[in-house]
C-alpha cells in the first residue's frame, strides 16, 4: 500500500502580505514559511494514521519547489512519512505543479494520492483535481472524513448544500479538510528521524506553464468604523438602512 | 468561438451561483464580441429556456441520469466534449463545491489554464488576463491565461447576477457516458438553511457567546435577516457549532453584501475568510479588539444585550415598510 502525500510551502497565516518589484512579486521578507495547513494538519496527518494502523503502508511526500522548500519538508518527515521527492521547479501554474505531481505518481504508482483542499496562498483548488485527471483516477474533493477498508475508501464529503458518502475502489485521488484528522506536533524522535530520510531531488519534466501571475494588489483600506452607542441601535439598524442599503 | 457557462444542479434544480456565473459568462461574451451558452448535465425539473434570460442564447443539456450525480471523472469527459461540440474557446464554472470538485479536472483533460476563484471579469483588451483573490482574500493577482482555450471558475458572490428578457433555444447533446466508479452510499442535505457561500447576509459568532446553549439570540437575528450563520474556528474546534460554519483563512471563505459579527475579536486569519464582505458590522464588548479595524459600522457593548435589541429594531424597520 503506497500513498503519496502532496506538500506545499505557504507563508504562515500571519505574515504581512506585501509586494515588490512594482507589484510583481511577493515580498518574502521576514515571512515564515510552513507547510499548508491542509496538507499537514489533514492530509499528512490521515496517511501517518494508516500507517500506523498498518505496518505495510509507505508514505511518500512530493512537493514542486526550489530549495527554500526543503526545511518545510524536513518538518513533514519528521511528523511520518518515509521519503520525499521534491520536483525541483519554481512556478505557480496550477497544471505545471499538476503535470509534474502525475509524473511522480505514475512512476510510483501509488494507490492513493492526498492533497489539501487547497493552499492558503493562492487558493486555486486545483491540483488533486488535475493530478487526477492526469493518472485517469476518480476524485473526491472537500473529504471531512477518510475511511480505508482492504482496498476500498470510504469517504465522506462536502457537496452543494451538505455532504455525501462515498466508497471507492482505489487508486484514488482525495483532497482533505477538516474532520479528515487532528493536527499533531512533530516530536524529538520524528525531528532526529526526519534527518536521515531520503529527499530525492528530480528534475521537473518539460511542461509548458499555462498561466502566468502579471501583478498583484491589496484590497482598498477600509474608510474607518463608524460607532454606534449601544443605547441606539435603532440608528446602527437605520445606517444599515439608509446608507449602507444592506438590509 | 463562444463563451461555454457550467450550469449546475442539486435535486433537479439549478442554484443561485448558476445565475450569477450565467450573468458573468454571457457579460464576458458580449465583451468578446462572442456568443454565450450554457451547458448542463442531467436532468432536472426547471425550464431551462428560461436561462436565456441571463443571457445565454442555447442550453446544451445531457441528460443522463447518471449525472444527476456529480462524479467529477465522467463530468470532465462530458464537459471537455461538449466544450469541443460547441467550439467554446471560454469555460466559466462557480467555484463552489461542484466547480471545485470539476473545473480544474476539465481544465487539464482540455490542456486549458485556468484561473480559479476569480472575482472580476478578464481584462481582454490585451490578452486574457483574471483577477483572483490569493491569501485567502488577502490580496488580488492579475493572471493572464495564455493558452488557447481558457477556464475560470468565479468565486461566489462576486458579481452581480441580472436577469433580463430572453429564452435559451434548448439543444439536447448526446455524449456517451460511462458507469461510475463511484457507490454514493448515503446523501445529506442540510435543508432549510441558506448556503453560506451564497447568502447574501451571514451572522457570525465567536467564542465571546460562550457556549452553545447561547446561540439563539444570533439564531434569531440571522432568521429575522434570513441570513446564513457561520462562526469562528474555536467555535467550530468547541463543536458548539457545525465545522462547515467555520469561516476564515482556513475554513470557508465569503463575501456576502453584508458580515454581522457577534463576539469575534477579529483575528487576521479570521479577517481573511470574509474580509472581501461589502458591509462588515462588528459587536463586541472590547474597544480594543482588532475586529474594529475592518469594520464599516460597530457598536462596543454586550453582544447579549445589544443582539436582542437589534433584532427588535429590525423588525420594527420591517413593520414600519
Ligand atoms: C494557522 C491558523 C489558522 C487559523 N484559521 C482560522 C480561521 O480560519 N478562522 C478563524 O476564525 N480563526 C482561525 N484561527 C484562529 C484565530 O487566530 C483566532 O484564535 C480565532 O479567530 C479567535 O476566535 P474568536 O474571535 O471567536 O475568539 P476570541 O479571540 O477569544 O474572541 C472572542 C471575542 O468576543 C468578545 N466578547 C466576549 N464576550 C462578549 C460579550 N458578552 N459581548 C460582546 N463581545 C464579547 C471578546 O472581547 C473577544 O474579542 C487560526 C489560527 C491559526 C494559528
């Protein structure tokens, strides 16, 4: 049983967001770099449980990125996972990362991809649904819970207007969310571990980038709050009214 | 050449984000100089010649029964070949659950880029460049598409839907369809609630409510608003609300014509799920609380004092006309 998890560096839900070279480029100064949050809390998370359930399940990471990449990787290691591949590239085309992720994954053949839902920098969603139209395996998208039976998935997930649950045989393609598992520490024994997992680099295959990020803008700043005394809440109801005209 | 708009369906009916991509796909058309058509999958209980009344001027429909059920492995062999029949050089998808689950998937069998969760139309003066919102609608990026046959998937609410006169010519496609994979073993829909991403007005509490046994003063603003509820993640971690109200940088992100906060303090991974929010009113007991800051309208007080009253004052609104 082979599972490939994807990874993706993310600046840190905190950091300032600014850019530089007239809008063209995210400014990296002074931002902390961490692992997507759905990638680790969910999607690394559920594959180390398997495996932890099942001596026989080796789990692979994979991300596309340049170097800077690989303290980010060595964190994931040190959570589980058996060995990673970095695809060494630096682009934010959604089907570049896709193309070269389905060439990792039909080399390996893996019987199960992991994504997260998405990444919190650029948001696309896009890569498990790419990455599985690639290898020509079924998708499910938003899990909130991952069940493995022998070679059956069971997988709970969000739809329009609720959630459904659906079983599959694999290989498939998943992408997580919460509920799929809890967040974790990485402990002293999975950091001094992590430094002698293998992290293969392999050079990107020749794909040809579809898009291409021509600028960046921060929203307009907000004009300012307007208060209202909480003895008058006839006027917040009437400014929603008048003024605002949201209700 | 045309504009080709993904229609989708719950339970034989077409949703709301379905109108506004409709809007959006036929206003990109007309800018093109192009037509706009829609495309949609199954069968379902509405008239869809009355889909022309966004401005579309045919409705391709499959309808196969099989995809009553959204498996996004036959979708995207349907779509990308209806997308070849109808010569569609323009694929808009909504980026809700079924857009996400299907656009990219079709955008890779079609070698098409795709921007996902757009905000804007695409600037076509030069190009094909898309507006989308990156850290978690903390910023915007410009990103061109530089392939011939291009997808964007539109996020929720971000542009105005328009219904005007017209009726769509009806054509039925014939592609063939394979089983699916997949055994779909049980379907819950939260009933009776407004989508969160589509609503036009949320509620939303935050850990100053305290517990769960106190949210009906929020319950009954959101009811006399008819707005959807949402809440922040330690209130979704607490289980005292649903996790699919969880709302933020890494829970669901809106942008609905009004944001009522009640007892959030406002963190910045908070502020990036509904930061793109047309109208942000926050109540909070603490002056200080960084929620201020992103506000349109506030009132510092006790959110279990004011909430009552500003529902009373609602309804007073509403009898008055
Ligand atoms: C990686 C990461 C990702 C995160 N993602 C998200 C996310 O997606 N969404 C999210 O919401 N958070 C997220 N968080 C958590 C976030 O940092 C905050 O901890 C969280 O938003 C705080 O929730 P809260 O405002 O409900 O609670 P608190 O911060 O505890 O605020 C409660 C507020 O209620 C007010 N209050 C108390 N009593 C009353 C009363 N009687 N009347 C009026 N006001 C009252 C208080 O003044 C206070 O401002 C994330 C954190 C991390 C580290």
């Amino acid at each position: 049983m082979k599972i490939l998890v994807c990874v993706s560096k993310t600046p840190d839900t905190t950091s300032k967001i600014a850019f530089t070279n007239g809008n063209t480029k995210f400014d990296e100064a002074g931002v902390q770099w961490i692992i997507n949050p759905y990638d680790e809390w969910y999607a690394l998370v559920r594959a180390i449980e398997l495996k932890e359930k099942d001596a026989a399940v080796t789990i692979h990471l994979v991300t596309v990125g340049l170097a800077d990449c690989d303290p980010i990787i060595r964190k994931a290691l040190a959570l589980g996972g058996d060995e990673a591949i970095r695809v060494n590239a630096d682009n934010s085309d959604s089907f570049y990362i896709a193309a070269q992720i389905a060439d990792v994954a039909r080399q390996g053949a893996y019987d199960l991809i992991l994504t997260g839902k998405e990444t919190i920098d650029y948001n696309g969603s896009s890569i498990g649904g790419m990455v599985a139209e690639l290898v020509d395996a079924p998708y499910l998208s938003l899990a909130t819970l991952f069940e493995l039976n022998g070679t059956t998935a069971t997988i709970t997930r969000e739809i329009e207007g609720g959630e459904e649950v659906a079983e599959v045989s694999l290989p498939v393609v998943v992408s997580c969310q919460k509920g799929v598992a809890e967040q974790r520490i990485p402990n002293m024994r999975g950091i001094m571990a992590a430094r002698t997992k293998p992290l293969k680099v392999v050079e990107p295959a020749a794909i040809e980038a579809l898009t291409s990020i021509m600028s960046y803008e921060l929203p307009p700043a907000k004009a300012g709050v307007k208060l209202v005394s909480p003895d008058n809440v006839a006027e917040l109801v009437r400014l929603l009214h008048e003024e605002a005209k949201a209700i | 050449m045309s504009v080709l708009i993904f229609v989708d369906q719950t339970e034989g009916h077409i949703k709301k984000a379905s109108f506004e991509v409709l809007t959006y796909g036929a206003a990109l058309a007309r800018q093109m100089g192009t037509t706009a058509e829609a495309l949609l999958l199954g069968t379902v209980n509405d008239d869809l010649a009355a889909l022309g009344k966004y401005g579309v001027k045919k409705v391709h429909q499959v309808a196969n029964e099989t995809l009553n059920h959204v498996d996004a492995q036959l979708y995207a062999k349907v779509i990308a070949e209806a997308v070849t029949a109808s010569g569609a050089n323009v694929v808009v998808f909504s980026h809700n659950q079924t857009g996400k689950a299907v656009s990219a998937r079709v955008a890779a069998r079609l070698k098409a880029g795709i921007v996902s969760g757009a905000c804007a139309l695409p600037d076509t003066a030069n190009g094909f460049v898309v507006r989308k919102t990156v850290f978690s609608g903390k910023a915007f990026a410009n990103v061109s598409i530089n392939s011939p046959i291009k997808v964007i998937s539109l996020n929720p609410n971000s542009y105005k839907t328009v219904a005007g006169e017209g009726t769509a010519e009806v054509v039925a496609l014939n592609v063939p369809v394979d089983a699916s994979k997949i055994k779909i073993t049980a379907v819950n829909k939260v009933s009776g609630e407004v989508p969160l991403t589509e609503a036009d007005i949320v509620v939303s509490g935050g850990r100053g409510l305290k517990g769960p046994e106190n949210w009906g003063v929020l319950l009954d603003l959101a009811k006399e608003l008819h707005a959807a509820t949402a809440c922040s993640r330690p209130v979704g971690d607490a289980h005292w609300r649903p996790h699919h109200e969880h709302v933020g940088q890494t829970g669901v992100q809106i942008a609905p014509n009004l944001y009522i906060a009640l007892g959030i303090s406002g963190a910045i991974q908070h502020l990036a799920g509904v930061n793109r929010s047309k109208v942000i009113v926050v109540i909070n007991k603490d002056p200080e609380a960084p929620f201020f800051k992103a506000a349109d309208y506030g009132i510092v007080g006790d959110l279990f004092e004011v909430v009552p009253k500003l529902t009373e004052e609602i309804k007073k609104m509403r009898a008055a006309g």
